[in-house]
C-alpha cells in the first residue's frame, strides 16, 4: 500500500480494489490521486471476472488488525489452484477455515511476507501448497521470513523474491511452468 499513489503515477492502473472497512490515511491520500485521474475504485468486492476467470475475494470479518483486513483472492485456472493471502495472519486464517472449504492449492502466496504472525501450522497444512511463494526483500530488518514458517513449507516447493527475484506462474497446454529473474 506504501507505494500505491508511485504506482497510479508511474503506470497505466485501470482501477483499485480496496479491502473492506473504513479507509486509513494511505488510503484516502490515494483515493485523493485517484479522483484526480478519473480512475475508479472499488470496496469490499466479493468476485472479479477476468477474461472468463473468477478471483474470488474471501471475506471474513472485519478485524482491529490492518494486516488481517487484506484482501484474501482464491482463484482456480486451467484446474491449477492459487490463494493469495495478502498481509493476512494467524487469525484471518483460521476464520477462513472455518468458513470457506478450500484445500490442496497449487500455489500459496504465502501472508505477510512469511512472518511469524501468519501462516500457521493448521493453515499450512490444509492448504497443502505444492508451492510456496513469499515476497520479501533481501536482508529486512524483520527478519522475514520466519524460520518456523519456512520449515511448515518444507514439503513445498519454495519461492522467494529475495533470493529469486520476480516470480511468473504461466499455464501452457495446461502445464504449470515456473519463471524467475534474479534480483
């Protein structure tokens, strides 16, 4: 979100999804750019077709956390799996659990950025990620990712932007391939 009004600025940017609930500072300074670009924005949206595929936004409940207000996107392509989990932790996990029957995925991006505060062993487990893919820069003061989340992955086939730099996913003749470009 720190970089979103460089983004608007910089690229071409059709539209903005945000996440539910009542709008933080960054938020309405970028809405203010927004506005003044003409580009139209949306709240709490439950499902977006592209191109005949459905990103499915799983919403929970609304939490004091920011973190956990992330937007949650579960999509299926081609019979491949993806979740993407934004900043959400421990708790936004265990809510959709509860509430959404998703399991097995072929690809987890993996919540705030491999932390300690997300990605819990039940979550891990259930979701069973054939990979796992954590976007994190190189030598952060946070220490991201957390040892212990790595080694609930440890059955998954792991990608870092920090040590693989950008990460492509493309389905060819209904092949999932991996592409990297080091940082």
């Amino acid at each position: 979100m720190g970089e979103a009004i460089n983004l608007v600025n910089n690229f071409k940017i059709d539209s903005v999804i945000f996440n539910c609930g009542e709008f933080n500072e960054l938020e309405k300074d970028l809405i203010k750019v927004l506005d003044k670009k003409k580009i139209p924005y949306y709240s709490c949206i439950k499902e977006l077709n592209i191109d005949n595929n459905n990103l499915y936004f799983l919403q929970t409940n609304m939490y004091s956390n920011e973190n956990d207000n992330s937007n949650v996107i579960y999509t299926k392509i081609n019979g491949y799996k993806f979740m993407f989990m934004g900043d959400a932790g421990i708790e936004k996990e265990k809510d959709l659990l509860d509430k959404y029957n998703i399991s097995d995925v072929d690809v987890l991006k993996v919540g705030h950025h491999g932390s300690k505060t997300s990605s819990s062993k039940d979550f891990i487990n259930k979701m069973n990620p054939k990979y796992g893919v954590i976007s994190v820069g190189k030598n952060n003061r946070y220490g991201h990712p957390n040892k212990e989340i790595l080694n609930y992955l440890k059955d998954s086939k792991i990608y870092r932007t920090d040590k693989d730099g950008s990460i492509m996913f493309r389905i060819k003749n209904n092949k999932l391939k991996i592409e990297t470009c080091s940082p």
